[in-house]
C-alpha cells in the first residue's frame, strides 16, 4: 500500500511545502518517528511531526504521567526530549536517510528559545517546516503559555519567522483553551505564521477516587483523544471561516478516515493522527486509505476540492 | 570499572508486529485467566522477558489505550502465545472475558528479553502474582542452557499465586509463600530469596515495585546481578507515548527517566533508582531545564 493508490488525488501542502499525503503523526504522539517503522511505510506519510524539542535535553515530569479517561486520555509528560542537538546529531539524520520528511516542533519558555531553535533548523536536510508549540498545557504557568495571548503569540510567531529557513514554512500551534481562538488565529498568522496547527490539548485534571488525590504527578494534564474532537473541528471551521486563506493542520481526536474527513470539510488541508497511535500504531497509514476512500465515494477527486467544503 | 553488576537489557532480537489473533483457549487460573492466542509471528519471535499490548473493547470502545501483558509462554510450532490476565480494570476485566474463537488485535513481542548469562549459571527467579507467568519461558530456556534454576512465587494468597505447576515443570526447587499462609509458606517471597540467593549467579524478578526493589536489593547486597521486569503504566508499549518511564542508571553511569517499554521492561536491578520513582531527582538528565537544580 502507497500513498499514490487510490483514485483520489491526496496530495496536498504545508504553506509551499508539496506533501504526498495528507496525514502527518501528531507532536508528542509519535515521538521522533523511529518506534513506528515496524507498522507504517513511514515515507508515505505527509511528514513526521517530532515530538517538541527544546533548546536543552529536558527529562519531563515525575510520574503517573497518564490517566485514561473517557474516550481519550490525560497526560502530563513535560516535553521530554534530547534537546536540539540530540535531535540533529540523532532523530532527524535517522529520518533523513529513510526519505521521511520531518516537521519539528519547537518548544521553548523565552521567545529567544523559539528564535534560536529556528536558527538551528535552517536549512537542516529533510526538515520541511516548523510547527511552533506556543500550547503546552504542561508548563508550569499559564503564563508560559503563549497561545492564550494574542500579543505574546505573534511575538513568538514573528520572532521565528524572522530567524527561521524562509523554505521552510512555520506553523502556529493553537490551544483551544482561550474565549475566541479567532483573535489569536488571526493574530499569529499577521505576525508570519505560514500556516495553523489546531488543535493542542485542553488541559484538565483527573481525581483518583480512592486515593483522593489527582493522578498526575502534574496535578493538570492535557486531554487529548476523540474526546476533544468536536472541540478542535469547532476551531478548525471558527477560523477557516474567518481566514479563508490560512492553510490548516488539522488535530484533535482523528482516530478514523471519517474524523479526518471532518476537519478537511471544516477547512483543514492537512492532518495529524495522535493519540489514536497509542491504540493503533498503523493508525495513520489506516487513516489516509479511509480518508481517500471517503473521498472517492462522495465524488471529489483531488482532497483539495473537499478542503473547506462545509462552509460553501 | 563500573560499579554495577548488570549492563542495561541489549534490544531483543525481532521488531514487533501487529495483528488480530484469535483466542483459542480461556483457562480461570485462581483470580486469574489465561488466554492461548493463535499468533505465529508473535510466537516466532518472542523472547522471555518481552510483552504484548492489546486493544481493549472492541470498535466502539472508549478505552483507547493498550493493556500490557507479560508473555507467559509460546509455542512456536504450533504458534500460539499465552497470557495471564488479571481482571482489575475496566480493559483488563474485558480481556479476561475473552472466549475462545473471539479475537484481539495485538502488538508484539515488545520490550528487551531478559538477558541470559553464561550457560550454566544457577539462577534464582522470583514472580509475585501473576508476574511468576514472565518468567516460565525464562525458567526452559535457561535450563535449556545448562542452569539449575530456582524457582520462588509469591502472592498475597493462594489465589492469587501463578504458573506453579508450569516452573515446577522446570526449575529444580520451587518455593512458593504467601502472605496469608494460605499456600506454601507464610510470609514475603523476601523470606525463600534470602535463602536462595547465596547459591546464585543471577536473578531475575517480575512482579509488583516493592517486590522488585526487595529482590534487586538483596541481590546486589549478596554480590549477585539481577535483572527485573517491571510492569509500569503504559499507553502505547511500544515507546511512543512516554508515560512508562522510570528513573534508571545508563551503561554511561548518567540517570535518565527510561520508556519501560522500549528500553525496559527487563532493567538490571541495580540500575533502578526505585527510591526516586515517582519524583524528579536533580541528577536526572535534563531535570535543570525543568527547574530542578543540585541542592
């Protein structure tokens, strides 16, 4: 099986980035690729979404870490990764050599983080563009968190776009916990973005009944899973409708071809398959073949065509 | 030299592979069941020591995240895989309930084997509840090699002991305890391996934390190494969701929080700081960039 085998044009794009298909693995969800070669031709997905990396190698939070909660999932890792230079002296070669195109998510608590970690990517071989993860529930204020604040995004957001490969097209990562996502939408995308990632995960807690404690070492988590899905295809379609240009990331719950196709109709011209991973390592590869087939049987040819659809 | 008995669990052998098997037998083994799974490739592959993960619920489930179950045995000519499901959860309890000519979509073999030692070494192996199951295969290969092996299974009863009959089928002494005396001898399985140890060039543990910490400890205190399986909360198992991880010593003598899937769940005894589980340590790799800092 191929990405190419099906009646329907799949391809699509990130901002200029041509993409030979429309599903990606989320951040956070498929870590740096490598454990899901077993179980996916890994080169037949759109990219690679890594894990968020920062400037420094980050070790995440004590446990639990995670709590399964109805239809998804609780988790408080803490961006637990190699660093910026473990990610090009390792992960990143590692999918370069296979064809396996990357788009690296970068992490960080200053806006200089963002900015020099843009710096390091330039020009990198396979890194196709940056997604920007100014939404990490799992920091220690709400005040590090970017996305809740138009101001404080579009600082990050231009800050990047300033220091980052100009090929390479950068997108904004939104956190659906805010009053209006449109208002920061529109502010990142005015600040550079190339492109939106919608959505990260909603932050919530969970109490053990018998311990009479929160699970998370955390104390709060972000819920991820089909459990938000309605909440990101909302976002998804509150900000297509507004900026009808902005290319999409679509995420938030896609365990199916049919959820994918939800948020293409919303207004996403890409998606990323997370936590559904957990549950189905071949998920995404599953998730393009149904999308296509869905696709075919209600008559588009190209997923181009079905992008934004419910709006017209 | 180091000052560690073990060296970190090499990567096994096989990548997994994921596929829907067909239970071919449901067996009540006191509070547990055993399934018999028709998976070849899972047979074929697996060595003692790995785990499978199991989608729990059917299509329409609302628990999305795997259940990891030690491997209590293969056959591989007639490539069937076993498990010993203990019911304690929502996932759990619905595997339990399997019946034979059902199916199960799973992923394996997963996680690093346990490592072997020179052949003919004495081994002592302990299992506390149904974690005795990973450590039957472990038991035959071993005296395939040319090891006595000892055999020690521990639970708070004896409905709750596990894979007696099959170590006693291999190992050359089985002692069993329960703390409730109601099989064997009264007490901790602690009571059988401080007599055992002595005698061993090895251990191996698999059961509950605080049972593992007490067999690597009195390994290590005897001069003996020991390797442990340990069973951490795992969303994927196959080292993608990084909710697993525990705080334990690399061949480099630098402490990292370590995926218990892919990097475990087999770890040398002495390399788990189970003091630490479940905190931070300001030794960890990359705890400065959370904060933490050097008292």
């Amino acid at each position: 099986m191929t990405a190419l085998d099906t009646a329907v044009d799949m391809t699509t794009a990130l901002g200029s980035v041509p993409l030979v298909g429309p599903v990606l693995t989320a951040s956070g969800c498929s870590a740096f690729g490598q454990e899901l070669e077993p179980f996916v031709d890994l080169t037949t997905l759109g990219a690679v979404v890594t894990k968020s990396v920062q400037l420094r190698p980050r070790s995440g939070r004590p446990t639990p870490r995670m709590a399964e909660t109805p239809s998804g999932m609780l988790n408080s890792i803490g961006l637990q990764g190699p660093g910026i230079d473990g990610l090009l002296a390792g992960e990143l070669p590692w999918l370069a050599e296979r064809g396996v195109p990357a788009f690296v998510s970068i992490a960080g608590t200053r806006v200089e983080d963002f900015a020099e970690l843009a710096t390091r990517l330039r020009g990198v071989p396979g890194v196709l563009g940056l997604e920007v993860n100014i939404s990490c529930p799992n920091v220690e204020s709400r005040g590090e968190v970017f996305a809740c604040d138009p101001v404080a995004a579009s600082d990050v957001v231009a800050a990047v776009r300033a220091a980052a490969d100009p090929a390479q097209p950068i997108y904004a990562k939104l956190s659906p916990d805010v009053t209006d996502i449109v208002p920061v939408a529109r502010a990142v995308t005015g600040a550079g973005a190339d492109g939106l990632s919608m959505i990260n995960t909603l932050l919530g807690l969970v109490i053990d009944p018998d311990t009479m404690r929160p699970v998370l070492g955390g104390v709060t988590g972000g819920l991820s899973g089909p459990a938000v899905r309605p909440v990101a295809v909302r976002c998804v379609w509150q900000v297509h409708q507004a900026l009808p240009e902005v290319p999409i990331l679509g995420m938030g719950g896609i365990r199916s071809g049919l959820d994918a196709l939800q948020f293409v109709l919303a207004g996403a011209s890409a998606v990323s398959v997370g936590t559904a991973v957990f549950s189905d390592p071949s998920a995404t590869a599953r998730v393009h073949t149904e999308l296509a087939g869905a696709l075919a049987a209600r008559g588009f040819s190209s997923l181009r065509e079905a992008v934004g659809y419910a709006h017209r | 030299m180091s000052p560690y008995l073990t060296a970190p669990a090499p990567r096994a052998d096989h990548p997994p592979v994921q596929r829907e098997a067909e239970v071919l037998a449901a067996r009540p083994v006191g509070a547990y069941v055993e399934l018999t799974l028709a998976a070849p490739e899972v047979a074929g592959r697996a060595q003692p020591g790995q785990f499978v993960a199991f989608a729990v619920g059917g299509p329409m489930t609302a628990n999305l995240l795997r259940r990891s179950i030690a491997i209590a045995g293969t056959d591989g000519a007639a490539g069937t895989a076993t498990v010993v499901v203990a019911p304690h959860g929502p996932g759990s309890t619905w595997l339990a309930q399997r019946r034979p000519g059902d199916t199960v979509d799973v992923v394996g073999p997963l996680g690093r084997p346990f490592p072997l030692p020179e052949p003919g070494t004495t081994a002592l192996l302990v299992g506390g509840g149904y974690g005795a199951a990973a450590l039957v295969g472990l038991a035959a290969l071993l005296r395939s090699r040319g090891s006595r092996v000892l055999a020690v299974t521990g639970a708070a009863d004896a409905a709750r002991l596990c894979s007696v009959e099959e170590l006693g089928e291999t190992a050359d002494v089985v002692a069993v305890t329960t703390d409730d005396g109601s099989a064997g001898r009264a007490g901790r399985v602690t009571v059988a391996v401080a007599e055992l140890i002595g005698g061993s060039g090895i251990a191996y543990a698999c059961g509950p934390m605080p049972m593992l910490r007490a067999v690597a400890d009195a390994a290590t205190a005897a001069g003996v190494p020991s390797y442990v399986a340990v069973e951490e909360s795992m969303a994927c198992g196959i080292g993608v969701c990084m909710t697993c991880v525990l705080p334990v010593v690399g061949a480099d003598g630098l402490t990292r929080f370590s995926r218990s899937c892919t990097e475990g769940p087999v770890f040398g005894g002495d390399r788990v700081r189970f003091a630490d589980v479940g905190s931070l340590p300001w030794d960890v790799v990359g705890a400065d960039a959370m904060g933490v800092v050097r008292p």
